[in-house]
C-alpha cells in the first residue's frame, strides 16, 4: 500500500518507501514527514485527517496547557501526551479548525472542538491520530500496537473462545501479529464507543471478525450493541513489528469505496 509523505507545511511527496525504513531507523526517516496512513481507505480528506508520526519528531509546537495535564507525569508519558496533542492539532488546522487545548475528560478520553471526533494513539516510539468532521461520522478510534506483546497469558483475559481457536491455528508468527491485531482492534472500539456511551467495555465483551486481509468486522455484548454493527476496523502494518487499527463507520468506508 502507497503511503503519502506529508510535512508540516502539507503534501510534499508520495512514496512507497517508509513502510520500508520504518524497521530500521524509525523516528530520523520519519523527520520531517509523516506517513499517511490507509491510503486505501480513501477517505474524503476535507472531512478526515489521519497520520503516523515518530513521538520524537512531534514535540513541537507545545502548549501549555498540553504541559500542565502532564506536569507531575514521568517524562515518556510525557512526550508521548504531548505528541499526541502536537499531531492532533496539526490534523484540525487541516480540516480548518484552531484548537488550543484538548484536554483530557474524567475517563481520560481527549475532549474535542465542536464539531469534531478523534481519537489518539500512541506507543514506544509513534502517535498516531485521527480527527473528522462530525458531521460525517459517529466516532472514530484508533490504535497502535507492537507485535508481540499480546502473548498467551493474555489470551484469556483479552479473547473469546472463537477468537483463541482461530489464533491456534496459526503459525508462531502469524499467530503473534493476529492477536496483537485482534487486541488493536478492540482498543481502537473502545476509543470509537466511549464518547457516544460514556461506558466501560470489557475485551470479552467484543469480538472480532475478520473479513479480508485489512477489514474486519465486529459484535459486541454491549448495552448498545447495535454499536459495533455498524463499525468497521482497517487494520495495516507499520513497518515489520508494529500494526495500526482504525475503527470507523461501515456507513463511511462504503461511500469512501464507491468513491474509487
Ligand atoms: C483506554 C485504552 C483503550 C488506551 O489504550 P492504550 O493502548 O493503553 O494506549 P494508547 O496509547 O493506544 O491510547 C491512549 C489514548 O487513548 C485515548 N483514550 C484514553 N481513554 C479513552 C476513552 N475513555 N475514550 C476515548 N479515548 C480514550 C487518549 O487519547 C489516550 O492518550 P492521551 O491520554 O495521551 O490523550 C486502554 O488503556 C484501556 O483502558 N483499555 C481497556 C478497555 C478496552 O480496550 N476494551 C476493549 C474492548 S472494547
């Protein structure tokens, strides 16, 4: 899949090349571009905005707001908090909306300008977000993850039966990058669910369905399950060892299709 390289200032290439660099070098490749992430998505740009960018490489501009939610907070959490908000605001001014603070609500999800639905994610080494107008979708959710780190002991907790049959079929590896894809994909829901129920769901709660190599699709044994019926996750991988989820509304990712 293509990616767009796109600097602070706006589209300034299109490449194929960071999936390749994204293994060996991370954050230094990645200055001073971001990877566009689902270009096969193809979602209307003037309503969505999504990008991948190193923590390092977005620590800049700082607000101080940004800086007093994370004041008495270790320096990685930190620099990971302030990444996501330096990438968030980048996507608003995009969409043409000035957002000086994003602050954080009791549950810890990011409270959006009027008008907008994100979501924020962000590991080790990347953030990445996601920001849309609300006038074309529900929610949105996203989520980044290292292969790997889901290993078996979590499997109980965090899968159903369906889900953990599916997974011993597979070989090691392809085992290791599906579970750490099926856990994304439920983090990525529960960012997408929160702001419309304001509710706790648990991993068990939701299961995942996958319908080709990048979509899946999802039930949930929620209050409002109907919720996740109406969703889609598009999974992608980052490099070799990172994979990124995004959950959206099925309603959208079809008029972004028949778009092609
Ligand atoms: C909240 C949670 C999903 C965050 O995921 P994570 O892998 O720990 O961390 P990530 O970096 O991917 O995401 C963190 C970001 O998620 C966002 N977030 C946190 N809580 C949120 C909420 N209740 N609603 C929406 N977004 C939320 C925030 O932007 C946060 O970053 P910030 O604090 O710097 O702003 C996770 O910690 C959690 O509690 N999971 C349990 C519930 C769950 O996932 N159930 C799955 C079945 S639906």
């Amino acid at each position: 899949m293509g990616l767009n390289c796109v600097g602070h200032a706006g589209i300034i290439g299109r490449s194929d090349f960071p999936l390749k660099l994204f293994s060996s070098g991370y954050g230094r490749i990645f200055d001073p571009c971001t990877a566009m992430i689902f270009d096969t998505v193809n979602l209307p740009r003037n309503d969505f905005q999504l990008a991948l960018r190193a923590i390092e490489d977005c620590q800049e501009p700082r607000y101080q707001s940004d800086l007093d939610a994370v004041i008495n907070a270790v320096t990685s959490r930190q620099r990971e908090y302030i990444a996501g908000r330096v990438l968030a605001r980048e996507l608003l001014g995009r969409l043409g909306v000035d957002a000086q603070t994003i602050a954080s609500g009791p549950k810890r999800e990011p409270l959006w300008p009027k008008g907008v639905v994100g979501s924020i994610s962000h590991n080790e080494l990347f953030c990445a977000a996601v920001v849309a107008q609300n006038s074309v979708v529900t929610s949105v959710g996203i989520d980044i993850e290292t292969t790997g780190r889901i290993d078996r002991q979590l499997w109980g907790h965090s899968f159903t039966e369906e889900e953990t049959e599916h997974l011993l079929q597979l070989e090691p590896v392809a085992q290791l990058r599906q579970a750490t894809l099926f856990f994304s994909i439920k983090e990525a829901f529960y960012k997408y669910q929160f702001p419309i129920t304001q509710s706790w769901v648990g991993f068990r709660d939701v299961s995942v369905h996958q319908e080709d190599a990048s979509l899946y699709r999802l039930t949930a044994q929620i209050s409002d399950a109907t919720l996740a019926n109406t969703v889609l996750a598009v999974v992608e991988s980052v490099g070799t060892d990172q994979v990124i989820a995004l959950v959206i509304d099925e309603s959208v990712l079809k008029a972004a299709n028949r778009r092609d």
